[in-house]
C-alpha cells in the first residue's frame, strides 16, 4: 500500500504540481494566519470501513 501510495503522488505531483525544489507545498496553507486554535490539524488519522448495503457497498470513514 505504500508503495501505490507514494507513486500516486508522484503521478499526481508531476501532472499538476511545480513546486520548487526542497518545496513541500505550492501553496500556501489556507489557515496558516489564523490563530492554532482555529487552524485545522496538521496531520490526523483516518479509518475506512466497507459497509454493505441493500443497494451498493461503500465506505464509512471515521
């Protein structure tokens, strides 16, 4: 899983995105000027699930 992780965003970086070297963003943060308390995190954690419905599978995230 990492590894199709990592070559998704290299993919995704060389068709949309020039940052410059040593870069890790081309843009800014949206809230980088608001106070901490009301940025959002910076890094946080996600957790999928596949739930079958009557209808169609999908994914609840949490």
């Amino acid at each position: 899983m990492d590894e199709v992780a990592h070559r998704n965003l290299v993919k995704t970086r060389e068709r949309w995105l020039h940052p410059a070297p040593g870069a890790t963003t081309t843009v800014g943060l949206f809230d980088e000027n608001f106070p901490p308390h009301e940025q959002l995190p910076r890094t946080f954690e996600i957790h999928f699930r596949l739930v079958e419905e009557e209808w169609a599978p999908r994914v609840a995230m949490w």
